[in-house]
C-alpha cells in the first residue's frame, strides 16, 4: 500500500511540474560602462559593462567593445563582459559597448596621457624598495618563530612564509614586465630601464637568499 502511495505521489508531483510554467530570464533592457577612464601611455585600464536587469542573462561574447580610434586607445578583449584597455598614445578615443542582436550600446570616452618617465620611474623606484622593506619584515618574522613540534606544523608555517615570499616575488615580476614592455617599446630609454633592472634584481637576489634563510631555519624540504 506504501509503495502504491508513494508512486501516486510521485506522478502527482510530475504532472503539476509538467503544466507548471517555465519562467525565462527577463531581456536585457540597457546597458552601461563602469570603470576608470583615463589611462597612460603604455599602461592598461579596466572596463565592465553593466547589464540592466541584473538577471538578465547574456553570453559574455555576445557583448562587443570597440575603439573609435585603436591606435590611441586598444581594446584587448573584444568579445567579453569586461576588457582592458591598452594606452598607445596621447589623445582621446570614444569606446563602445554593444550586445549583438540588440539595439543596446553605450559609449565612454577614454583618455590617453602621455607618461612623464622621470615622474613614473621614481615612483617605480619606490615601489621596488618597498617590496624589499616586506621582505626584510618577512625575515625578521622568520628569524622570532617558534618551529612546530610536529611535523604538520613546521610544513604550515613553512608554506605559509613560503607563500609571502611567492607573492613579493609575484608582484616585482609583474613590474618587472612592465617596464620591459615600456623599454620595448621604445617609451623609455635603455638607461633608465637598466636603472630599475639593476634595483629589481637586487630584490630578487634578496628574496633567494630568503628562501634559503627559511629552508635552513626550518631544517627540512616540505617540496
């Protein structure tokens, strides 16, 4: 009887889900462009469209970015909810945004300003003796720590320290690659990128030598 019951139920419940109506996502109605809109030579910035309504549901390469001008103003990513957008030299450019099959667009203007070098590589400079100053924290940190009795323990805060170090290193590639790109490029002279090349390795010099630091004051390869 039970299990006559429990079908019965189990068709009931199919047929109401069946004459249920199926609700579709609403359609988008507007679209719009958030984001910074200045950039500077050789730099990249940021842009996302925002869809109205929220639940609106449109495939990512279905919304196109474009450049009145590319060779002030770049879109990197052309088919995508967001994109970058790449600096190339001084002016103005209009960017659009549109979703295909639709009438919906907006537009932004994006700004390019030539970059004042000495004004950028002191800063650079700065950024790099900051990442250094991290690490010598992160050393001092090392150097006050108790290793874990147990061996789970000392491979926590071994991964743990190991990680800072990872992400100093990260951010310094990061510039590193930049600037490269800037000296690439033509935007700086070899000079001054030898300058910052010269400050970055010495950085990553110290962060080896921290490595070691942490691998010794542990005793032990968790790798």
């Amino acid at each position: 009887m039970k299990k006559k019951l429990t079908a019965g139920l189990l068709v009931f419940a199919l047929m109401i889900t069946s004459v249920m109506p199926v609700m579709a996502a609403p359609k988008a109605k507007k679209i719009a462009i958030k984001g910074k809109k200045t950039v500077a030579v050789g730099s990249t910035i940021e842009l996302d469209s925002v869809i109205t309504p929220k639940k609106a549901k449109v495939k990512d390469y279905n919304i196109i970015w474009k450049s009145s001008k590319p060779s002030v103003a770049r879109v990197l990513d052309k088919r995508d909810d967001d994109t970058k957008i790449e600096g190339r030299k001084a002016g103005t450019a209009i960017i659009t945004v549109s979703i295909k099959g639709t009438s919906l667009k907006a537009k932004c203007k994006v700004t390019v300003k030539k970059v004042n070098n000495k004004t950028e590589i002191s800063k650079a400079k700065k950024t790099i003796d900051s990442y250094k100053t991290e690490a010598k924290k992160l050393r001092a940190e090392i150097k006050k720590l108790k290793p874990g009795k147990t061996y789970w323990e000392r491979r926590s805060q071994y991964r743990k320290y190991e990680n800072k170090i990872d992400k100093i290193d990260d951010k310094l590639g990061r510039l590193e690659d930049k600037w490269e790109n800037r000296y690439e490029a033509g935007k700086i002279s070899y000079s001054q990128y030898e300058s910052l090349e010269a400050r970055i390795e010495s950085v990553e010099d110290y962060l080896e030598e921290l490595e070691d630091y942490l691998e010794e004051r542990f005793d032990y390869d968790f790798d």
